[in-house]
C-alpha cells in the first residue's frame, strides 16, 4: 500500500460535510458551501415563510434570509444552538419585520396541509377543514402560533424551537400548551358558529 504525499487532501463530499462545518468555510467566503447549505435548507425555509406572508413575499425572505447568512456566517457560534435553529431565527425574523412593516390580511398558504380527495365533496369538506384551521392558527397569538408552526409543521425539536424563539425549553412547552388549548376553543366556537 502507498502512502499519499502530505500536500494531498482528500476532499469529503459537500454533502457529508455538517452544517456548522459548511458555515466556517461559508465564512471564508466559499461559494460551493453556501450553495450546499442553501440547498439543503431552501425548501424548509420557504416552507416555514409561507406560513407566515405570501408566496412571493416567502421567496423574498427567503433570499433575504440567504445574503444574511452569507454575510453573517462567521459570526454563528455553536453555543447550544444549530445551525438550522439559527438560519430559521433568522427567516423567522424578517418574516416578523415584513408583517410589522405591512398590514397583513390575507391567509399563509396552506399547501402543505392540502391532500388529494377522492370525490369533490371530500374535497370540499378537506378545504373548509383546512380553512378553519387555518383560521384558527391565524387567530393564535404570534409567538403560540410560531411554536406550533415549527414544532408540528416544521417537525423541529422542543430544543431546536426553542432556539429558534429565543426562549427557554419550558417556555416553549408553556406556549405549546396554552396554544393547542386555545386553538381547540377556536376550532370548537368556529363550529358553534
């Protein structure tokens, strides 16, 4: 067997490479890690903006979100908290910003609550459900209504959400608590009416 000369590295795959691995060489201004990084994280992060303001406002975020965490990258540190965690605090946050600089009224997108039917009254029974329940979220105060959206849609950890939210984990369970109540007495007086 011959041993390889010390000047030759032998190169992983992007895609064995870590996260926070792919944010240190992020920081040192490598193209090929971004664009690594940003594919494995893109279709959560527009996912999760979506939630919260239209579609071409998401895909905004979402490119925001992106020249952020180009420019920032050297400054996440693993204190406790992902790197996915510290990428979806920062969607989270201009999502916030967007719905604070602008009056929002219209529903988040719900396609990935939506499922095929077999008939079109089945359909119909799925999209009302959907749009009550819709509803119901939208009327969850933010914060509720942030802890559910990551944890349930977004299948996030308590730790990752909680990061994410910038509270502590028992903080986090509280608004999971106080919000599933909550929502059931909406679902519950949505159906009364």
């Amino acid at each position: 067997m011959t041993k390889q000369p010390a000047s030759v590295v032998q190169h992983r795959p992007w895609s064995e490479i870590e996260d926070h691995g792919l944010l240190q060489r992020i920081a040192g201004a490598n193209k090929q890690a971004f664009t690594e990084l940003a594919r494995r994280h893109m279709p959560v992060m527009l996912g999760f903006a979506r939630r919260y303001v239209s579609s071409s406002d998401a895909e905004d975020v979402v490119q925001e979100s992106l020249t952020r965490v180009w420019i920032k990258a050297g400054q996440w540190q693993d204190r406790g908290v992902s790197p996915r965690s510290w990428i979806m605090r920062i969607v989270y946050n201009l999502c916030m910003d967007k719905l604070r600089s602008e009056r929002w009224d219209t529903e988040p997108a719900t396609d990935e609550l939506k499922c095929s039917a077999a008939t079109p009254e089945r359909a119909y029974e799925h999209d009302c459900r959907q749009h009550q329940l819709t509803r119901a979220l939208q009327a969850l105060p933010e914060r509720q209504r942030s802890a559910i959206f990551l944890t349930v849609y977004h299948t996030m950890s308590n730790r990752e959400t909680a990061a994410v939210l910038k509270v502590s984990i028992e903080a986090l369970e509280s608004l999971l608590s106080r919000g599933r109540k909550r929502l059931k007495e909406i679902v519950k007086q949505q159906g009364e009416s």
